[in-house]
C-alpha cells in the first residue's frame, strides 16, 4: 500500500483554512445550524414536533377566530355590502356627505341676535 505526502503548501493552506472556521455558536447564530440542545440522531424528529404544534396552534386560532358579523359589531370592521374596491370611495362618499351635511345645519343656524330675542341665551 503506497501512501502519498501531501505537499508542505497544501497543508499550510489547511491549516489557515481550520484556523478559519466558524466556532459552532457563529454557525447557530446565523442560523446555518439549529439552536438546539438535542442529539442530532433526534433533530429531525424535534423539528417535526415543533411545527405539528404549530400547525395544530394555527388550526385552533383560525377554528376561534371571529366571524365578520361579529366584528362589524365590534366596530373593528365596516358593516358594508359594497365590493373591496370599493370601499375606500364609500367612505370618501359617507365623509362627503356629512360634511354637506355639516355645512347646511351651520348656514340655517340661528345667529346669536336671535337667540337673544327668543330668550334662549343672554
């Protein structure tokens, strides 16, 4: 059986290249390897787990989760028929129309001298 010697060049070049190298915690901490305290005969398994709670967490939330009904009661959502697209010039519309209407009652306002007479303020 022969073996062959590495030349001197390509063993200075290793030796940089070890010096080099990440310790385990940079690995973890830019996420190349997983943060985890278990064998890694057992990380598979572990990561499995993690995400069948989080599925089954996701499943419970979207199974409780509110009705739109039950948040346009809330006010959280607008009680409203009209297409998403459309929405947003509703309630340009509905903040139009109050304001009409606002400016209408204050021109048919009393003014101060005739609340005066009518003895409403003094």
């Amino acid at each position: 059986m022969e073996t062959h010697a590495l030349p001197q060049q390509v063993i200075d070049s290793l030796a940089k290249k070890i010096e080099r190298r990440p310790t385990r915690d940079e690995l973890e901490q830019h996420h190349v390897l997983p943060i985890t305290n278990v064998a890694p005969a057992l990380q598979a398994k572990q990561l499995e787990l993690e995400r069948s709670l989080l599925e089954d967490r996701l499943e419970h939330m979207l199974e409780n989760r509110h009705t739109r009904e039950e948040l346009a009661e809330r006010n959280v959502l607008k009680a409203t028929s009209v297409a998403p697209a459309l929405q947003a010039k509703q309630v340009e519309l509905e903040r139009n129309r109050l304001h009409d209407t606002l400016d209408t009652k204050l021109e048919h306002r009393p003014t101060r001298e005739q609340l005066v007479e009518e003895h409403i303020i003094q």
